[in-house]
C-alpha cells in the first residue's frame, strides 16, 4: 500500500470508532443518597474546632425538592464551646454552614440524573463548624454524630391490564399466538408502587370484578412522612411512615369498597426497609366486542422522606 492511500483511509477509521461512542453511565439509585459523612479529623482535641462534612446526591428519576439537612448526636454536649465559634443556632441546634442547606430557609432542590445525555444528577454539599467542648484530664470520649437529609420526592407507577374475551382467549391458545403483553413504568424513587393481577383478564359480560393488589415498598433505606411534615414538630409522630397514595383510573374502571378511596388518596403505613400491600377489587366496565383490549390504571405519591449518616469522632 502507498503512503498516500494510508493517508485517505486514516480518516475513515477515525469516524467509524467515533461514531461507536455512547453516553457515560450515570449513577442510578432510589432518590437522594448520601456520598459522605465525615469531620475534618476523627481525633480532636478538647477546644479544637473541627468541620463535618456531608456531600448528597439525587440518583433517582425524579427531582428532589425542598432538600435540606441537620446533625444529631452532639449540640447538648458542644453547645456551650460552639457557640463562640460563630455561626447559626436555633433553639440549640446548630444549622449548617450553608444557608441552602438550613430548614428555616428557602431550601435548594437538586436535579435528577438524565441516562440520555450522560448527565449526573445534582448534588450538594453542607457543612457544620463546631468547637470541642473541653473533658477531664486523662480521659478519652467518643461521640457518634449522624448527618438527616430531608427531602420531597415523589413516585407514578403506571400499568396496563389486558382483558380479552373467552372467544379470542380461546383462539390465540388454539393458534399458539401470543397474548398482547402488558406494559409497566415507573419512576426510580424510594418509595416504589406496584399493581398486581391476573392476567390476561378473561371476560364473558359487559362488566367484570377482578382483584388487583397495591404494593408500596420502602427501598431507600429512610423514613417517608407526609409532604412537608418529616420536621413538624407538633405533627411528625403522626405523620412518620405514612404515604399519601392515589390511584388514576381510566373509563370503563372503578374501585369498589374502601379502596375506592384511593381515587382521592389513602394513608398507606411503610416502615425502613418493608413492603406492605392492599388487595382491592376493580370493576371493569364496557367490555363489549370479541377482542383484546387494554385499560390504563396509575398510581401516584408525593411525600417527605429523610436518611440518616453515622461518623464517630474522639476528643483525646
């Protein structure tokens, strides 16, 4: 081969390895996580300043609004020494460095990532600047400190169930056909919704009843609440572990008994790390003809939900 007809293909080869380029995986996860959690140093000294940093992140699909965080474990035990350190207190509390971070003030919302273009979701850094209170001579303490980040999130699973008359049921199996399939969706959240039946629903009347089970399960590892009421201090026993829980139906579609108060949201209870679910009974309605066909049901939450982080930190 001549040196000018290695020139000519070179080029070539060049565009076909770019064009075999494809988006970056992004990081995917049930909401916000927390990345880190640590002091500046693990081993202080008694007057010591000393910083506490925590880094979060949204990995779910949908955006993260209202996010904000605070520590637990030290403020009765450091009060009094951090407080000539400066900074934010309320009723005892020491707030974060950064004033997004803060509850009592507008709270920052973080994006979530996009698989398509290649992008991470947000993330967001918070800061806590104390002063080590002072310890008897010759002794060590150790205190466990924990980082919460609150946050609103919210979670559409939407399903499709297929209903089809005992004629055409009975053809597709007699002509080994395969029956339409039904398509499931839904959103990468810490609380996940599920809707479960037998399928394909064989029909022989214009109206049939068919039992559907509502699963909600808590996969991200924190605490749901009511939208808005994870910090309510004269609310939160009552609103921990609650999900406000909708269902959409369609035409031709209605939840019967006490489930019927779905259509305008029901109080699941979900604790860290269970699933807990509801069977109902949906009536299908307007089934006439000899095909198949398919109606779209929903289910929807918005809610509150908080994770905690644990560091350890010494005074020598």
């Amino acid at each position: 081969m001549s040196r000018a007809s290695a020139i000519l293909i070179l080029p070539v080869f060049l565009v076909l390895v770019s064009g075999c380029i494809s988006s970056p995986a992004v990081e995917k996860g049930n909401g916000v996580i927390i990345k880190e959690f640590s002091p500046t140093f693990t081993e202080i000294y008694p007057n010591e300043p000393v910083t506490f940093n925590l880094k979060i992140k949204n990995v779910g699909s949908v955006e993260a609004e209202g996010v904000f965080a605070e520590i637990l474990g030290i403020d009765n035990d450091w009060y009094d020494s951090s407080f000539t350190t400066g900074g934010p207190w309320l009723y005892n509390e020491k707030l974060p460095d950064q004033v997004a971070c803060r509850y009592n003030q507008e709270h920052g919302d973080l994006l979530s990532p996009n698989e398509q273009y290649g992008t991470e979701g947000e993330s967001m850094t918070c800061s806590w600047t104390y002063r080590a209170p002072d310890i008897p001579e010759g002794t060590n303490t150790v205190y466990d400190v924990w980082a919460r980040v609150f946050y609103t999130y919210s979670t559409i699973t939407i399903k499709s169930i297929t209903a089809g008359s005992q004629a055409e049921i009975r053809r597709y199996t007699d002509e080994d056909k395969q029956i339409p399939i039904s398509t499931v969706s839904t959103t990468n959240s810490p609380i996940q919704l599920s809707i479960s039946t037998l399928e394909p629903v064989r029909y022989w009347e214009d109206t049939t009843q068919i039992p559907i089970r509502i699963g909600i399960n808590n996969a991200g590892g924190g605490t749901p609440c009511r939208k808005d009421q994870c910090k309510d201090r004269e609310h939160f026993e009552e609103s921990w572990g609650k999900v406000t829980v909708r269902v959409g139906l369609t035409d031709g579609m209605n939840l019967l008994d006490d489930c019927s108060e779905f259509e305008s949201g029901k109080d699941l209870l979900i604790l860290p790390n269970e699933e807990n679910s509801v069977t109902c009974t949906l009536e299908l309605s307007d089934l006439g003809g000899q095909g198949f066909q398919q109606r779209m049901i929903s289910l929807s939450a918005e809610y509150s939900y908080f994770i905690d982080a644990k560091t350890s930190i010494k005074i020598l």
